[in-house]
C-alpha cells in the first residue's frame, strides 16, 4: 500500500496477471504453514484496501491446506502513519479484529506492495494498540525495495526491483474488476522537464 500512484495515466504495463497472483498466493499459504508448523495460532490481518482481499485469499488457502479455519481481519492504520500532516485527509479504514482477539496468536500482516516500509512500521504501531502477539510475520505480494525502515517481509510473492520513478499499482478482482500488478512511470515534474 505503500504506492499507489495513478498507474494507468502514466501507461503502466502488466507484469502479473491473475493466475500468476492466485499462483504466489498458493506458494506464501504453503510457506506460512510450513514456518508456523500447521497455522494453528496463525491470524490474518490485511493492510487496507488491498491488503484484506489478499489477506482473504490466504486465508481461503490456508484453510483447503490445514482444513481448519484460519481467522482473519484488517487493520486499519490511518491514523499512524507518519505522513499524516503531510497527505490530504483520508476516509478511516475498518479495523476488524478476530473474536478469539490476538494475544499470544502469531499475526502474520498482509500488505500488497511494500516499499518504504512506513506502512509496516505503522501497523506495527496500530497492533501495539490492540493486543500482544506471540510473534508478528509480514507477507506482502510485491517487494518493490527501497527501503526507508529496517523492515523485511517473511513471505514475498515476488520482488521485483524498480527505479523511484516507477510506480507499483496492484489491482485484484474485489476492487479493480481484475487481478493484476503494474508497472508504470510517474510523470516528470514541471521543474525536470525540458524547456
């Protein structure tokens, strides 16, 4: 969620489609019942917007794998964020905690695009608010790097290394009426353009 600049202005162009999504959807489950020994703790908690279908996705998943039902949530982390006074003013996400809550649970947040890394740090602030996890585990769909924080993700569906003037816009069905992630250019500010 980190960027989400306007794609389709500046002529993005797919380099994931839905099939290649639902494939590194299929990989991460796998991985985070394999690291967590059976995801019987395990709790889902996605990163709006995008970051809660994905986060849905996983935990359809994880249940056909461990035929258990693996809960799953969103945090919303608005009001953390530490571009707050700098952005326009944003409409307030859900946050949606589990009944069963998190304490003592391995949280594994689930986010679509991780960049600078300002956005993990800020839910990582929000979940502070909210209960204390056994653990916390980051699975992000796209790793764009450039990173601001000292912060990794556990579960990558695919790095895909870009400049800053490339923008990453994921798109899934839910929200966009298609899977897909793309990669576009920003526009050149009026100060860099030629005379």
């Amino acid at each position: 969620m980190d960027t989400h600049a306007n794609a389709h202005a500046s002529g993005a162009r797919p380099v994931l489609e839905g099939p290649d999504i639902a494939r590194m959807l299929t990989r991460i489950a796998h991985e985070i019942v394999e690291r967590a020994k059976g995801a019987d703790d395990v709790v889902l908690l996605g990163i709006p917007t995008r970051g809660v279908f994905l986060a849905q996705r996983l935990a359809a998943k994880l249940e056909q794998i461990t035929e258990r039902k693996v809960p799953c949530g969103s945090l919303d982390i608005t009001m953390y964020r530490d571009d707050l006074r700098m952005q326009p003013p944003r409409a307030l996400a859900r946050t949606e905690i589990p009944g069963d809550g998190i304490d003592g649970r391995l949280v594994v947040l689930v986010d679509d695009v991780l960049f600078s890394g300002r956005t993990i740090r800020a839910a990582l602030d929000a979940l502070n608010d909210i209960g204390r996890p056994r653990a916390v585990q980051l699975a992000v769909l796209v790793d764009r790097g450039h990173r601001e924080l000292p912060i990794r993700a556990d579960y990558v569906g695919k790095n895909l290394p870009t400049s800053l003037r490339e923008t990453v816009k994921v798109l899934v069905a839910e929200e966009d009426g298609r899977d897909a992630v793309l990669l576009g250019v920003k526009p050149a500010a009026a100060d860099e353009r030629q005379p």
